[in-house]
C-alpha cells in the first residue's frame, strides 16, 4: 500500500474524502481544517434545514451565502456555529443534532491526521 493509502486508510470518510484530506496537507492547516469541516458536515446530512421548497432562509444571516460553493457555506457555517446555543440555531433554521454529529466528525477528522 502507497503511503497516500495508509494515510486515506485511518480517517473515517469515503475514499474520495479522504483522499481530498490527505491532498489538503499541501496547502496548510487552514485549508485543511476547512475541507475537514465540509467533509464532516457532509459525512452527517447536511446541516442547514430543507423543506419542499429548499432552504429555509434562517442561516442565511450567519454566513457569506455567496461563497465559491455550497461546501465553502457549509464548513463556515459549522464554524459559526460553534458559538451558537442550541435555541439560537434551531432558530437560525439549523440542525442541532447534526452541528452536534459534524463536530464529532471534524474532531475525529482532525485527530486522524496525527
């Protein structure tokens, strides 16, 4: 097995995920904390509440909607989170258990790189 590989092997994501991680190393630890972000909030669902409709427009407020892609919002937004009580993100249109879940991942994300 490559080196890439047993680095892809202990992170818990998809091997496209992971492979994305391991490649965010190039870039620094920003980068690679805000993929990881993304990836968590991927890994759980999603964070941000739909309805039939799409998104409700709660979380809008939290972030920079116009971001370059819809992962870019979703690892901000899980950061902005951190802050946040659990009222003030289901007011905010936010799932709580899945901010909850995603923190989990990222943490586990995080120390999989060690």
């Amino acid at each position: 097995m490559t080196k890439i590989g047993r680095a892809m092997e202990r992170m818990p994501l998809e091997p496209h995920g992971a492979r994305m991680l391991v490649e965010a190393r190039k870039y620094g630890p920003r980068v690679r904390r805000q993929l990881a972000a993304a990836l968590a909030v991927q890994e759980v669902g999603g964070i941000r509440m739909r309805n039939k409709d799409g998104y409700p427009e709660g979380w809008r407020s939290l972030v920079d909607s116009r971001a370059i892609s819809e992962m870019v919002v979703d690892a901000n937004l899980l950061a902005t989170c951190h802050d946040m009580s659990d009222a003030d993100m289901r007011h905010s249109d936010i799932f709580v258990k899945n901010v909850h879940q995603a923190n989990k991942v990222y943490r586990r994300l995080l120390n999989s790189e060690k």
